[in-house]
C-alpha cells in the first residue's frame, strides 16, 4: 500500500487529506498528473489559450452568429446607406465617405484637397444632413 496527498490531485480540497491507496491506484494518479502537466506545457509552448485564461476573454468568442434574417438585414442597410451616398453631391459623398467609412479624419481631409477645414467640416455636415432625410424615408 501507498499512502497519498489528495491534496495533489484534487487542488480544491482545504484540509490536507491522507489516504492508503493500492500500488496499481498510485500509479495511474502519478500518471494522470504527468499527463495533465504534459498538455498544460504542450498548450503553452503552441501559445493555445483557454477560455477562462483571460477575464473578458469569453465574450469575444461567445457572441451567438448572426441569423440568416440578420445577415440579409445587414447587406440591406449597407445597400440603402451606398445608395443614399450616390445620391448626395460628389463633393460630399467623397468626404462623407473618407470621414466616416474609411475613418479618414477632417484635417486630412482638407490637406489631401487642399481646401480648408471649415469647408470641409461644412461639406460634412451638409451631407449627413441630406443623408438623415434620405435615410430617414426609408424606415
């Protein structure tokens, strides 16, 4: 007979816990813990993570997929938002665009023109305006 920890193999014991345990039962402990510590390192050393290994973690794999009418709901917005954009002045559409789709900022904007920021911030502005009418027909 081998006398054991169950400390060892079951961490959430509070009281140190001594048992007699045949050879045969000592021996398949000591190997599933090898095992176990086996593919704690091989899941480091091959940078795998696990879902409670980072608070907040869960949430970025857990979000449910998006249903059939979701996805169709979705490409029809972005349809309505590129038609509404086509019908604004080209001036606007292109700075509306560069603003808020390609996250271009006002500054930038100007420089790349080269026109001044007010024109472009007014330009912008207009444009969301005429956006907010032509989107808001559609609802």
């Amino acid at each position: 007979m081998t006398t054991i920890k169950l400390n060892n193999y079951y961490p959430h014991l509070t009281e140190c816990v001594t048992l007699e345990v045949s050879e045969e039962i000592a021996v398949t402990l000591s190997i599933g813990g090898r095992m176990c510590d086996s593919y704690k390192r091989r899941k480091r050393d091959h940078d795998e993570c696990s879902l409670d290994g980072t608070p907040g973690f869960e949430a970025d794999v857990t979000y449910p997929p998006l249903t059939p009418e979701e996805i169709m709901e979705l490409a029809e917005d972005r349809a309505a938002l590129y038609a509404a954009l086509d019908r604004l002045p080209p001036v606007q559409a292109r700075r509306v665009y560069a603003h808020y789709i390609l996250g271009r900022s006002k500054t930038g904007i100007a420089r790349a023109e080269n026109v001044t920021e007010n024109a472009v911030r007014d330009s912008i502005s207009r444009g969301m305006e005429t956006l907010k009418i032509l989107l808001g027909n559609l609802r």
